[in-house]
C-alpha cells in the first residue's frame, strides 16, 4: 500500500476522552497492517470550533451529549457540508443515543460506541472504517478444507493461512462449531471462528446476519423479500424474523454508502 493519509477530527468538551482516544489512535498507527497510513489528528471541544474551521475530516469521533450544539446537530451540519465524512458517536447512555439515531436518520453515521467499554470496541471499529476508505479488502484466514477429516481439524496446528478478498465472500454459515467461507469463485474455507466474531472482523457495513446460521455479503444480494434472500448465484437464504429489521436497515444503509463512493 501506498502512503496515504486519512484525516480524523475529535468532537468532544471532555479532556479525558480526547487523551483516551488518542492513545487508541496511536496503537492503530503501530498495526503492520496501517504502519503505512499518515493518521492527522483534530481535536475539538465544541461544535462551534469544528465549524469555525475549513479543513474536511475522512472520519470524525463524536460526543453524543455535547454543549451549545448538540451531537446530533453537530452531525446534521456535517452531513449538509460534506457528505462522504463518516461519523463514529460517543455515548455514555445506550438507551439515549439508539433512540436518537433511530429518530434522526443520518447516513454519515456508520457506528456508535458506548463509553462504558469503548476502547476495544473502538480500535476494531475504526480500523473497519479506514479498511472501507482505502479499499484494504484482504483478511488473514486460518482454516482447513473439506477434504481434511474431523479429526484433522480438531488440530488449529493443522490449519492452513490465507488471504481472502472480502469482497469476493459470498457467504459465511455455521456448521455446529465450524464456519465455512464460500466464495465467488466457489471456494470454500473451513474456519474455527464464530459467525459473530466474522461480523465483527469483516467490513462495517458489507455483511449482515440472515439467520442464526448465516452472514451475506450485501454485494451479492439480487433480491430481498419478507421470508427469504436470493443471492446473484440464485442461491435462496432463509431470511429469520429476529434478524429482519436489522438486517434491511444495515442493507440499505450498505446501499446509501455505495451511491456516494
């Protein structure tokens, strides 16, 4: 990779989160993975200064419970002046800030973090985003094929690295305590990572759980209805009623990302 820069501002009045944040920053920066990524780093106080400035931010880290403007303003303003910025929110109170957004529909707005446990939560997160910007589609996988037998696998030793274009995953399905990437070029890799711990290390806002069972590449969706999904390959997924709502608003908001690239 190139030497690339990537510009992200801080919007919070409180001091210690701007420290706390910046070691974050610091500790990404030391990644082999983004040791070749200029990370420019902001900070403001208030949402005034923020718009006092003329400079653009790639991402901003926003308090949700701010003086003078308040986050979701601030947010509302930034959307109006610059629409590719994407919005990391701050919150102290869950059940605040989730109402707030459900209620004020701001595509720039790509996570939320609660503050209780934001550290971890938050490297991965942003690490996500500076994927999606740059375009960094490739993740190390360690895994076995079909042909190894049960008890081969039972050995991690055993496994096999490699490194998978994440916009070429199809899908991921759970079978009992393994989970099998499938791919476009019908490849299939056979993993001991969870469906979750997957929805967490692939791209924020490519993948979504169909099922208990399942995670879908949204790139390869031709059709969504109330009960199933029919991917390009015309595969047909169960598409549960737990995971609906969720699933569709994560779609489109996968959808409103892409038509601003």
């Amino acid at each position: 990779m190139e030497n690339t820069t990537i510009k992200i501002a801080i919007i919070d009045d409180n001091p210690y989160w701007h420290k706390e944040i910046i070691k974050i920053i610091e500790h990404i920066k030391s990644i082999d993975e983004f040791n070749k990524i200029s990370i420019q780093l902001s900070s403001f106080f208030y949402g005034r200064e923020y718009f006092e400035q003329t400079t653009e931010y790639e991402i901003i880290i926003l308090d949700y419970e701010m003086p003078e403007l308040t986050g979701i303003e601030i947010a509302q303003k930034i959307e109006a002046q610059n629409s590719t910025t994407k919005i990391i929110f701050l919150s102290g109170y869950d059940n605040i800030l989730q109402p707030a957004l459900k209620a004020n529909s701001i595509p720039n707005v790509v996570d939320f973090i609660i503050k209780e446990d934001f550290a971890k939560q938050l490297i991965h997160r942003l690490m996500k985003v500076i994927k999606r910007l740059l375009d960094i589609n490739f993740i190390k996988v360690e895994h076995f094929t079909f042909e190894d037998n049960f008890q081969y696998r039972q050995n991690e030793k055993n496994a096999m690295v490699s490194f998978i274009d994440t916009k070429k995953i199809l899908l991921i399905q759970t079978q009992g305590k393994e989970t099998t990437i499938y791919t476009l070029e019908e490849k299939c890799f056979v993993t001991k990572t969870t469906l979750k711990s997957w929805k967490e290390i692939l791209p924020e806002l490519d993948f979504g759980i169909a099922n208990k069972s399942t995670l879908v590449n949204f790139k390869f969706i031709k059709i969504i209805n109330s009960k199933e999904i029919i991917l390009i390959n015309n595969e047909d997924i169960v598409l549960a009623r737990f995971y609906k709502e969720q699933f569709k608003n994560e779609y489109l908001k996968y959808r409103e990302w892409e038509a601003k690239k």
